[in-house]
C-alpha cells in the first residue's frame, strides 16, 4: 500500500530591521501558502494605537515576561531597542506537529536562538532598498520618538551586518510583491 505522503513541519524566520517591510511581507506570504501562520510573540513594549493585543503582539507586563522565561515557556526571547520579546513555544509545537509552517518575523539574536534549537528553520532577512528609503520609512511610522527613530536606524544597521554573514536568504524589499514572491519560492523549494 502507498503511504501517505506527510509534510514535515517547518519553521521560516523572518528578520530585518525595523521599517524593512517585514510585516506586510509575512502577511502577504501566509495569503499565499494555506498551510502557513504567523507566530504571535509576546512583548513589553507598550502598545501603539493601531495595534491589537493578541494580532500584532501578546502585550505583558515585565513580570509576566520574566514568568514565561522561568517557566520555559518561550522559545526563544530578546531584548531589542530596551523592550524584552518572545516566541510563545506552545504555538509552535502544535504547527510543527501538524506538519504546517510557522513563521517567526524575529529580531536576529532570537534568530540565533531558534536555529541552535531547529537546523532546518530557514532564515530570511529582508533589506530595504537604501538606508535613506529605511530612514524615512522609520521615521513616517509615527510610532517613534525622535530619539527611538535614531536607536532604530542605528540598530538597523547593526542587524544588516550581521545578518549578511548569518542569514541563508538575503531578499530586497524594493518591489513589495517581488520580494514576497521571492519569499514562497525560497519555503516551496525548501519543502520540496
Ligand atoms: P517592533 O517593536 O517594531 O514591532 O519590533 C522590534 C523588533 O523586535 C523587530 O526587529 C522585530 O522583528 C523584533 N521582534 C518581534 N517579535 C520578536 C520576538 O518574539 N523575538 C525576538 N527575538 N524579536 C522579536
């Protein structure tokens, strides 16, 4: 008798530095492979107007932060820009074990973390097409004090760097449907 043929679970992570497009660029891939979700992590960062608790982020208390992270219940955490984040491990065990894919849009120290833990994750850090398209992209998000939008663009530069000696994929956000494109056609070949 012919086996059925069962995916493997996979874990995409997908980094780059704040203002890149990386949002708009997981949502539009989980549109187009059905068996794809988004992990929602936790955070400490207060949360903006436009943002809902439980889509954009889990929003904590440092407290309950630190009681996730003593009760082994984060994958992997950070701090990034003063602000503690995490991976709820929860979600990502049940979408690995029904053989689906998980994207975790991760800054790249929670990126290192995961992939001591998971070989196979495959690792995509989305560049923006210049620094000044970054700066004013960080800047137009209206999120930011001034002071933020300047730990940010420096932060961001960081990250670029390290990233180019440590990501599989490198992918330009210049054209926001070409890079998404380019992002399902790195997780299809991968799970091919
Ligand atoms: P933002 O505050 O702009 O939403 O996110 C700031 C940074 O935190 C981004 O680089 C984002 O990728 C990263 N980040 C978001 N969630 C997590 C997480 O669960 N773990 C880690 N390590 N970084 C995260």
């Amino acid at each position: 008798m012919k086996k059925a043929k069962v995916n493997k679970g996979q874990i995409v992570i997908v980094s780059g530095p704040s203002g890149a497009g990386k949002s708009t660029i997981c949502q539009r891939v989980v549109e187009m492979l059905d068996e794809a979700c988004l992990s929602v992590s936790v955070t400490t960062r207060p949360k903006s107007k436009t943002e809902k608790d439980g889509i954009d982020y889990w929003f904590i208390s440092k407290k309950e932060f630190q009681d996730r992270i003593d009760k082994g219940l984060l994958l992997e955490y950070a701090n990034v820009f003063g602000n503690m984040y995490g991976t709820p491990k929860d979600k990502v065990d049940e979408i690995l074990k029904a053989g689906k894919i998980i994207i975790l849009e991760i800054d790249v120290q929670g990126a290192r973390q995961v992939k001591a833990v998971y070989p196979d994750a495959i690792m995509i850090f989305i560049l923006p097409p210049s620094e000044k398209v970054l700066a004013e992209r960080i800047a137009n998000r209206g999120r930011d004090s001034s002071d933020s939008v300047e730990l940010r663009l420096d932060g961001a530069n960081a990250e670029i760097a390290a990233a180019r000696q440590y990501y599989e994929h490198m992918v330009v956000n210049e054209d926001l449907q070409q890079a998404v494109n380019t992002c399902v056609q790195i997780i299809r070949q991968a799970r091919a």
